[in-house]
C-alpha cells in the first residue's frame, strides 16, 4: 500500500482565512488587498505536514482593494485582464522543512496566462480540535513573491509607480475532512 493511500485531505475554512496580495505604490508604501472568493486544500499523509501538497484557486474578479474605483481599474484590461484571465492557481510540487514548523514550498502559480515557478515560506502553527465542530484543525502562514513582469501583469506601469514584486500574504485555518 503506498504512501498515498494515507494522505488527509484538509479544506480552507475561509471564515478564519485571507488570502492577500501587497504591492508597493510609487515606492512609498505598500497597498494590501485580498481575494473573495478563493478555495484551498492541503494533502498530506504526515502530521507534521511535511509532506503536503498545497493546492490554492482564486477568482480574479473576487479582487478586493477596499475601494470599488480601483477594484474596477484592477480587474480592467490594464492590470489583471479578469475577463479573460479569471483563474489563478497555484499546486506545490516540492516541500522542504527549513526549520521546526517552517518550511519551503516551490510550486507552479498560474496567473494572468502564465505559469511560472514560485517559491514560498509556510509556517504551521499547530494542529488541534475545534471545541465547537469537534474536527481537527491546522494553522498556516504563507508568505512570498513573484515579479509581475514575469506574468505580464500591468504591462503598462512602470516600477516607479508599482513594484515589480508582488507579495503574497495568506493566513489559513484547514479543517480536516
């Protein structure tokens, strides 16, 4: 029987999750936003985790900004194309513990018609029993970059008005199914 056949599948509860982006604007201070509407899943046969397989998709369109203005101009055809490009994905390929709880995570992030390599920082906090629904739960911190050029996102902005990096921002609680 493989190693396979043990693994726990655990699901985002998006009441007590977010998951965010942050850009710097005109090299002065660093804008956040986040995705409505998103879905996340960790696979995994160790308790530890250091073994999963972190699998996330947002809906473009779901963008959040905190101003309906900008929200619009983001999704336009000038920035994220939503129309035309509506998913994001991301799906691990490897997972190294760097340290206790902390690991690095290498996967394919498809975004804005282009899938490239991108590296992140997971930190697990624990694992423990929701006192109310009975189920297992497990906390994460996820952080990391990519450069919009390497997308073609807002081809049309420079660095002097938003950074080439694009930070990743997640806190996630994962009930096990």
């Amino acid at each position: 029987m493989s190693v396979a056949s043990f693994a726990q599948t655990w699901s985002v509860d998006k009441g007590h999750s977010r998951l965010g982006f942050g850009i710097t604007h005109m090299g002065i201070s660093l804008f956040e936003g986040n995705f409505k509407s998103y879905d996340a899943t960790i696979t995994s046969s160790k308790e530890d985790f250091s073994d999963a397989v972190f699998e996330v998709s947002a809906d473009v369109a779901s963008i959040n900004t905190d101003n309906e203005r900008r929200d619009g101009h983001v999704k336009s055809a000038d920035m994220l194309d939503a129309e035309k490009f509506p998913k994001l994905t991301f799906k691990s390929t490897s997972i190294s513990k760097v340290a206790d709880k902390k690991y690095k995570v290498v996967g394919d992030l498809t975004f804005h018609g282009v899938t490239k390599p991108v590296t992140l920082e997971v930190v697990y906090n624990a694992t423990i029993t929701n006192p109310q629904s009975k189920k297992q739960i497990a906390g994460f911190r996820i952080t990391g970059s990519f450069k919009r050029s390497d997308f073609g996102i807002a081809p049309g902005f420079n660095t002097s008005m938003l950074s080439d990096d694009v930070q990743l921002l997640a806190n996630g609680e994962f009930a096990k199914n």
